[in-house]
C-alpha cells in the first residue's frame, strides 16, 4: 500500500472525513422489495419562516456507480413524499433542490433499510439576496510541506455568513480566493462547485448559506533559491490563523503571528504558528531560509491528495489539542 492511501486511510478511519462511504446496511429485503418512503418539508428559514409550495424536489438514486433521479413537487404546506423506493442493497438516495439561484442538500448518503424503511428529511432553503460585503473569514488553516525544490501547500479557508439569507455568486461575478505568486500544480479539493484556475486566483459560483461554509485547495512552489515566502491574501479575512510547516532544518518566520505548540500526526512533526485576527483583503505572509535544493519527484495530483489526507489529520490533531485546553465555561472568572 503506497503512502498516499496508509495516510488516507488513517485520516478516514480516525476522523471520519467527509466523503466517507456509509456502512453497507444490514441484508434486508431482495431488489424487488419498493416499499421505501422519503418524506419532509421545504421550508425558507428567513425570517419570518415559511414553508415553499411549488418547490421541484429531487432525488437521485446511487447504486453500483449508476444513478437515476425523480422528481416531485411541494404543496401548500411545504411537503414532498417519495414513495415505493427499493428498499436495502447499496442504494444511496441523495436529495437537493434549487432555490433562488441557489443548490441546497438534504441529509448526506440516506440509506434505507428493513428495519428503517421510511425517512422524514426536512429541507432547509433560504432567500437569497445577503450582501457579500457581510461575509466574514472564519479560519485561514494551512499545511506546508517542505521537500527538496518544493514546497507543498494545502490551504483551507472558512468564511462565515451572519445573516439569514444566502450569498449567490454568478460566473459574471463568482467568488474569488487568490493563489500565492508563483503557485503551480492548483488543485481545488473540497467545498467548490465549478471552480476554475485562472489569473492567479481559483474562482467558483458556490453559493455561501447562513452559517459556515469550507473551500480546501492544493498547490506546489518551486522556489528558484533557498529562500521563499508564502502569502495567503484573505477577501473575507480570518478571525483565526493556523499555520503547520513539516519540521526541517530551515528557518520560518510568519509576520503577526505567534509560535504555537508543535503538531504531530501520522508519525510527522510540524511547527506551529497561530494568531488572528485579520481584516478582509490583508495578506498573511511567511518566509523560509534554508530550504533543501532538489527535485520535487511527486506528480502534482499526488502530491495534492497527500496534502489534503496530512491536512485532515492534522486539523483533528488541532482540534484535539484545542479541547484539551478550553477552559469549561462554569469554571472561567
């Protein structure tokens, strides 16, 4: 088993990953058994909350790499009812719908089974309409890993929506993260709809709910000598800042952040180095001396899928650690 898949592996086991394939459900009925039920509501939570009559629903059946999708409409109180599904095999039943511009997602990966053949699964939409200018960076959360003649970045950035309505974006006028000077190899990851690569920034028509949404990417520097920086320009901000360097003889310095505990995971050490807050369109900037000169052997798609696995684990391991430090709200003074 290569590197690659022992860390992914890991990640998965460990941290539960999204992207993980739900347990096979228990042996039920034969294929010819349609008794099944998927039920619920469509229902805007802006305020006032209301259920959405007329609204398309659709879900779309997964088995064996093969899909097939119906269709039904809400009535007047929001409801939608899917009847005679097949019930048990490896069906997965995903369930969406399109609201003002934008695509909102039922629970991930339903299965049904004999012992729970029928579901209720609300759906929740919102109007669209918030300004962009309300969106606030949550996390900016890198992993570099520095190898001979590359360094490999895994990046992931949270922004955070306070309003109640959603943010829709349009190819006129996506949303846009810029790449670091020189970033080779991009790779989007994770949270993106359509992104594209182009004009040293990735851009994408994903729509920001209410809440918290997540974009991972990955690329490659190919620094020309043994010192490099690295900047991440942030268009939402970051209320946090958490940056991993793998743990190598070179010399790293962040600009307005601090030194943090080290990290390990998956038998690796990393330097740490944290802080926050910063303002929407500022940079944060780290510089290396001493890097090892070489030849970078990984193929891109690889190097990024190893990233992305490192970067998992090592957020859990953040996690961890940051758990083990909070201070219970019932003994703060």
């Amino acid at each position: 088993m290569t590197l690659v898949a022992v860390l992914a592996a890991a990640v998965i086991a460990a941290a539960g990953v999204p992207g993980r394939a739900p347990a096979a459900p228990p042996a039920g009925p034969g294929p010819g058994d349609a008794s099944g039920v998927i039920r619920g509501r469509v229902i805007d939570r802006t305020a006032p909350a209301h259920p959405v009559a007329g609204q398309l629903v659709r879900l779309e059946i997964v088995e064996r790499g093969a899909s097939s999708e119906r269709q039904t409409r809400t009535g007047a109180d929001g409801a939608y009812v899917f009847s005679g599904l097949p019930v048990g095999g490896l069906k997965i039943f995903l369930l969406t719908t399109d609201y003002q511009g934008a695509t909102y997602e039922g629970a991930q990966r339903i299965v049904l089974t004999a012992d729970a053949p029928a579901r209720d699964l609300p759906l929740t939409v919102y109007e669209a309409g918030a300004d962009r200018r309300a969106l606030r960076g949550a996390l900016l959360f890198a992993v570099v890993d520095v190898v001979p003649g590359a360094l490999r970045v895994t990046t992931v950035e949270q922004v955070r929506n306070p309003t109640d309505r959603t943010v829709v974006a349009t190819p006129a006028d996506p949303l846009a993260f810029p790449l670091p000077a020189g970033a080779g190899a991009v790779q989007p990851l994770d949270g993106w709809r359509d992104p594209h690569t182009e004009d040293g920034r990735i851009t994408d028509t994903r729509a920001i709910l209410p809440g918290t949404a997540q974009v991972t990417y990955a690329y490659q520097e190919r620094p020309r000598s043994g010192d490099a920086a690295l900047a991440w320009t942030l268009p939402f901000g970051a209320a946090r800042v958490e940056i991993l360097v793998s743990d190598t003889d070179i010399r790293v310095a962040a600009d307005g952040l601090r030194p943090a505990d080290p990290v390990t995971t998956s038998g690796r050490r990393y330097v740490h180095w944290s802080g926050g807050s910063v303002g929407a369109g500022q940079a944060v900037l780290v510089r290396f001396s001493g890097l090892p000169a070489g030849e970078d052997r990984w193929p891109g798609a690889v190097a990024a899928a190893l990233a992305a696995a490192l970067a998992a684990g090592l957020g859990v391991a953040l996690r961890r650690s940051a758990a083990k430090t909070r201070v219970p709200a019932s003994s703060a003074s």
